[in-house]
C-alpha cells in the first residue's frame, strides 16, 4: 500500500530518495516524505505528490536517508500523518508500511512513560519503542520493539548516531539492494531498478541492516546467508516510452505480453512441465484471487468447466477467508500480478495449513505469493506500474490456458486447435489496438454519463464485470457488470436514456440469449453499445452502436474484448480528466487486509 525506500553510501541521498520514491508512488500517493541523516535527521514531508514535494523542499544534505509514498490507513492524508516518523529525541526515524493493530495500547503505554505523540498514525509508535529500547545497539533496539508489536509491517529505521539502515518485515513486502559503495532497502523492484538490479528479499521475522559497503540478514537472532537475485526488468520496463500514461503503453504492450508469456508453450518446452501440475489425485480446482485476478480466475473458472469438466470453483480471497469449504483432493491455484495482495496470501496460508496442494500465478519473482506457494507460474508482463491491471490480466490469461490444455485429459485435436488460436492472439490484440481511434470516439461520448452498464453471458460475464471496475476505477464513472440474464431480476429499475448498456457477444450458445437481453435493454430506454466479432451482421440491426473486434474462437473472446473495454475506459477517463494512472484513494499494491 505505502512505498518505502532506504539509501546508504556515498552520493548525496536526498535526490536519489526522491527519485525512487517517483518510481515507488504506484503504491500510494496521498502523502510523501524524506528524512535525510547529517549531524542530527531532518525531515521533509507533506499531504503532496512526490513531483510536488520535489519542487518545494530545500536541500537536505547527508549520505544516509529513508523516504515514504503513503497510502493513508490510520489518520487522513496531512502534513502530520506523512511518513517518516520520529522519536522524541528527533533521533531515530521510521518510514512503515502496514498496520499495526495493537498501537493504541501501545501508545497508551509510552504516552504514560512520557513519551509525546504528534500523529494520529499508528506507525508512530515504532520510533518511540526503539527508542525506549535504544542503548547503543539500533539492531537490538529494533529487535526489541518489534517484541511489542503485532500487525504487519516493513519498515525501515535511520538513527543518527550509527551510519547504517536497520529494516525489519512481517507480511509486507520489501527487499535490499547492492550498489557500488551504496546499497538500498525497498518495498519492490521498480524503485530501485535506476540503480541496481541485484536483489535480496527478505522473509519474515527477518532484520537487514544495511550500511555503504555491507548488508546482513539475522533470523530469530543469528545472521543467515543471503541469496542475490538478479532481476530481469529493466529501467526502461517502468517508464513511460513517450505514452501520455503508463496505462496506455501497458495497454499497448500486450501483443508482446501474450508473445513472451507464451514463448514456452510455442517453443514446445512448457507443455511437459505444465502437465506436471496435475498431480494424479487432482480432481478439482479452486481459484482464488481479488480484484482484477479475481474476474482472471472467473474467466478461468469457465475454461477449467468447459475444457477439463472437473469442477472449479473461483472466489474472492477477502471471502474464502471467512468460509469453509471441501478441499479434498483440489489444487489450489492463487492469481496475484504484485504476488502481495494480504488477502490472497491468508488465503494461501490457510490451503496450505489444512494440506492443499498450492500453485500462484504471479508477475513479481520472488514476491510473497510465489515464497508460500508449492509451485509457481509466472507471468511475464514486466512491471505494471498504472494502478489499473492491464497487461497483467492479460498475461493471467495466458497462462490458465497454458495450464488448462497441460490437462492430460486433454486430447490432442484441442490441444492442436487452441495452439493454432493462441499463436495468433497478439495479431488480433494488435487489431483492436489499432481501432483505439474509434474506441476512444465511442469513449468520448460515454464519458458524459454517470452510471454504465457491462452485460455478458458465459466466459464474458466476468469480462462485463472486468470493464465495468476498470471504467469506475479511473474514470469515476459509475460501471456496473452485470450478468446479462440477471438484469430483469432487478436492475431493470435503473434503466433508461441515461443509462447506455455495453453489450459483450461472443459465438457460442450465449450468443442468442445475449440477442434476447438487448432487446429488452432497448425497450426500457437504455442505449445499446454492443461489443462483438467482425461480420456480426444480425446484432447491426439491433445495436445503436457496434464495436468489433476480429474473430477468435468463444473461449479466447474475453482476451479481445477485454483489451477493447480497457481502451474504451481509458479514453473516458482522459475525457473527463481524470488521473489516470494514480486513482483518487486507491493503491497498486494492496498489502493490508
Ligand atoms: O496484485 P493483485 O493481482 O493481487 O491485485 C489485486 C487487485 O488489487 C488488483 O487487481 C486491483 O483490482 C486493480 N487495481 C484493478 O485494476
């Protein structure tokens, strides 16, 4: 949710902090802040944007310092409330990323010690406990106060009587990084990816102490051997390449997303190795993910029912959590483009307590998701920087239908024909990108309304709903995803001239049902946009508009029309102004439950 970062070595920090925290700022945006440490930390922040702090906040000299994105959970978006936090002595500063659930006892307790609060932040009880626990040793400190603490977190510590970064993690995410004569502390890869692309993540209940020229890592007290990871993005892979947005270039990069997620299963490799995923005693499957995962393992859902029919069943990890289900003999798959998503992770943890066999989808190599599950698949998207998944939705795609027709009870005729149709998907992705001009006309003129709905049937049901979340996330426009047969159940009431209806059509046996709904959509009032295959001729006459997208096999339709619907959201987004890649209250990271 929020973005941490630490530098130490031997270039000035206070620019390098900044432009990491620009990199960080996908992970929340309402507040940002730097402490830089020389002779005593001073602090810089405020309820502002990185690009706005940068512009407005003097020169902070030192070679050691800590900054923060934040994404407010305890105390609205201030000056106050801005990361970092400090002791009293204004010695020791904290930058968190997390909830801590105990810190109003906390803070009672060090309140009655003398300890004085400034924020209303749960956060900022940690500075004031090392410092308590503070005699000479800032690790032990930390160590200490992390004792009292429950919740999650990652943090980072700068103290300026010792010359090093202290960072400490428990269900958030975060990870050093080796520099020449200067290593990092960060909550993920893309902040640090100017600098270095050599990279140790942190488990739980680790602490890492980072100084100019070392890094260590103790576990329940004694220092483990650290694994450096190589990472394979590059800094150009988290920049904008001249696109207004970083959502339009993630939404253009997805010909090359499906190309390189797939290059595996083209070459003939992957095939062999996705079979092993079947274990013999597999006989069901349980997906589970949030958000836009979540409409991937729907869509998922669909395929696994048609092509292995076996059941599948998709859920919400935020409710799986609170459900109990039968799990005997299921394969339990978790979607997560950041592999960070608290909910989806407690989720993992409870299939793995009760012995289920686990397998994440993820984008983020070495991230949470893929360090719980028993097996992992990933997708290779690059990172995705807008808050809005893209390419990464996409990219989820492409591997449950690797994974799908890996199934041994596949047979070979349908394993040949849906190769044919998957190689040609970034041909026919490239096709509705090259409609964006009439896809953002027909978005211009949607972008006047308040309420849309998305209607669709079968595998595009959750399609409906994808378009419909992408639409109210970015433009504000309220989208609402609808199965297309529910609509006179009770939604009808809300139709009407100002209210247009996108209709999503595929060719299969939902085809003609879908004809039955839009005509009943236009006899309420409603206009209808309707979203279907080149040569649809029968829905021309029905349809006030049409918008086509080339022709693909029913069960590869939600990868074209969903780029359509992530277009048309787009576009009416940037109609009415909105800030695109960086939504009003939201995150691209969503680590707390
Ligand atoms: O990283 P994850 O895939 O686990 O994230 C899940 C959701 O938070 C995410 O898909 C969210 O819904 C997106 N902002 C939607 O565009």
């Amino acid at each position: 949710m929020c973005g941490i970062i630490g530098y130490i070595g031997s270039r000035q920090a206070q620019p390098i902090l900044l432009n990491c925290l620009g990199r960080l700022e996908y992970r929340g945006y309402d507040s940002c802040g730097i402490a830089v440490s020389e002779h005593g930390i001073n602090v810089c922040k405020d309820a502002i944007r990185v690009e706005a702090l940068k512009k407005t906040m003097p020169r902070l000299n030192g070679t050691a310092g800590i900054g923060h994105t934040r994404w407010a959970t305890h105390g609205a978006p201030s000056l106050i409330n801005a990361h970092p936090h400090l002791d009293c002595s204004g010695k020791i500063a904290v930058v968190h990323n997390g909830i801590i659930t105990n810190y109003q006892k906390l803070r009672d307790q060090l309140t009655g010690e003398g300890h004085q609060f400034v924020s209303e932040t749960d956060t900022e009880v940690i500075p004031h406990l090392i410092e308590k626990y503070y005699h000479g040793n800032l690790e032990t400190a930390v160590a200490a106060a992390l004792n009292d603490i429950e919740g999650s977190y990652a943090i980072i510590v700068l103290a300026t009587d010792e010359p090093k970064l202290v960072a400490a993690r428990k269900d958030s995410p975060i990870i050093i990084s080796l520099g020449d004569r200067e290593n990092f502390i960060a909550s993920d890869v893309p902040a640090i990816l100017d600098y270095s692309n050599r990279v140790v993540y942190l488990e739980d209940g680790d602490i890492g102490v980072i100084t100019t020229d070392s890094i260590k890592v103790s576990r329940r007290g004694s220092e483990v051997a650290t694994k450096v990871h190589q990472i394979s993005w590059t800094v150009e892979d988290a920049q904008k390449a001249g696109y207004e947005h970083f959502m339009l270039k993630e939404i253009h990069e997805q010909p090359k997303v499906i190309r390189d997620t797939l290059a595996g299963w083209v070459s003939g490799e992957a095939l062999e190795d996705l079979a092993t995923m079947w274990a013999d005693d597999i006989n069901a499957l349980l997906i589970l993910a949030c958000g836009t995962s979540y409409h991937a393992a729907l869509i998922g859902k669909q395929m696994g029912q048609e092509l292995l029919k076996i059941p599948v069943r998709a859920e919400l990890a935020s409710e799986f959590n609170y459900s109990t289900q039968l799990l005997d003999r299921t394969l339990a798959i978790a979607i997560t483009q950041s592999g960070e998503t608290a909910d989806t992770l407690k989720a993992m943890k409870k299939l793995k307590e009760v012995g289920c066999q686990t397998l994440a989808i993820t984008n983020v190599v070495g991230s949470t998701a893929s360090r719980i599950a028993d097996r992992t698949l990933y997708t290779r998207a690059g990172p995705e920087i807008s808050v809005a998944a893209t390419k990464s939705f996409t990219a989820q795609l492409m591997v449950l239908y690797q994974l799908m027709m890996a199934h041994p009870e596949i047979g070979a005729r349908k394993l040949n024909s849906m190769t044919k149709e998957l190689r040609q998907l970034p041909n026919k992705v490239q096709q509705v990108l090259d409609n964006e001009g009439e896809t953002a006309q027909y978005a211009q003129e949607l972008s006047r309304y308040e309420n849309i709905f998305y209607i669709g049937r079968g595998i595009n049901f959750p399609v409906a709903l994808e378009g419909a979340l992408k639409l109210k996330e970015i433009s504000y426009i309220h989208g609402e995803g609808y199965a297309a047969g529910e609509l006179k159940h009770g939604p009808f009431a809300l139709l009407g001239s100002d209210t247009p209806v996108i209709a999503l059509l595929a060719p299969d046996d939902t085809y003609e049902p879908m004809l039955t709904n839009i005509k009943e959509v236009k006899a309420r009032g409603s206009a209808i946009i309707a979203l279907t295959r080149e040569g649809d001729e029968d829905i021309e006459k029905i349809a006030d508009k049409v918008l086509t997208v080339p022709q693909v096999e029913a069960i590869f339709s939600p990868v074209v029309n969903t780029v359509a619907l992530q277009l048309l959201a787009y576009y009416a987004a940037r109609e009415r102004d909105c800030p695109i890649d960086f939504p009003r209250n939201l995150a691209k990271s969503v680590t707390v439950e």
